[in-house]
C-alpha cells in the first residue's frame, strides 16, 4: 500500500483493496464475456443481441474503473493483467461453443447472476469492516448487474430466466 492522507486506517484500506481487486477481475472477465457473445452471436435476433452484449461489455468495462480507481483512491494497486484475471475469476468459463442468441442469453445470465451475489457479499463485507463508502461502490455496481441481467433474461423464454 502507498502512502495516502486518506483517513481509513491503513488496515481498512488495505481489506478494501483486496476486495475492489477481486471485483476488477470479475468486471474484466465479464467484459470479456460480453464481447466474445458480442462477436459470436449468430440467430434471428442477431442485431438486438449483439448490441445488447455490447452495451453489457460497455457497462462491465465502467464498473472495473469505477472499482479500479477506488482501489488506487485507498492507496492500492489496480491488477487488470489477464493472467491475474484468468487465475483469481470465479465467474463459470464461458462456453467457446456458444453461437446462437439463446446460448450467449444463458451464460451471460449465469456470469451476471454469480458476479451478482459475489457484489453483494463484498457490500456486507465492507460494511462489516467499515469502509461504507466502498460498501456504497459495490452498491452501484450490485444495481448495475441486477438490472443488465434483467435485460438479459428478458430475452429467455421464460422457464429460462
């Protein structure tokens, strides 16, 4: 941790950036869940789909910064490296086979549906430690997901959602 005149104490700070760094692998492996359905959804809803797993790859990418600066606001170190991501993501692998709309819809609502709980423990966390204003990130980011996985699902049939 670097220095900062930030009045957290040092070992708040430092149990926040561990939890904002884990949130920063999961927005950047969801972004790149969304971009791999982006360019590989075929199907007759094609056009509504692939700007729809756009706009989620845009939403994931604004939640790792908002996730990253916050770390780097504590005095920490924002790790976006892939092989970081690739190690510590806890998000299902996403299925290389996808192609049609409806395969994207369901891996994308489980990654957002994992990534969903895990924002909402790392919210009970931080309150639990006393950084409510990392608590209050989390928060956006938790509404964020919910309503892209309501947009999501709203595509499934729905026994799916």
């Amino acid at each position: 941790m670097r220095a900062t005149r930030n009045t957290l104490h040092e070992d708040i700070r430092g149990k926040s950036v561990m939890l904002l760094g884990t949130g920063l692998v999961h927005a950047l492996d969801l972004e790149r869940q969304a971009k791999q359905a982006h360019w590989n959804v075929r199907g007759p809803d094609f056009i509504a789909l692939h700007e729809l797993f756009d706009d989620l790859a845009e939403a994931a990418e604004d939640w790792g910064d908002l996730l990253a600066e916050r770390a780097v606001a504590l005095g920490g170190v924002a790790d976006g490296r892939v092989a970081i991501i690739a190690n510590r993501t806890t998000l299902p692998e996403y299925p290389i086979g996808a192609a049609l709309g409806p395969d994207h819809l369901r891996a994308l609502s489980i990654a957002l549906s994992t990534w969903g709980e895990l924002a909402r423990d790392a919210i009970d966390q931080a309150t639990a430690f006393g950084d409510a204003d990392t608590a209050d990130v989390f928060t956006e980011v938790s509404r964020g997901i919910d309503q892209k996985l309501w947009m999501i699902e709203a595509h499934l049939p729905e026994a799916e959602a």
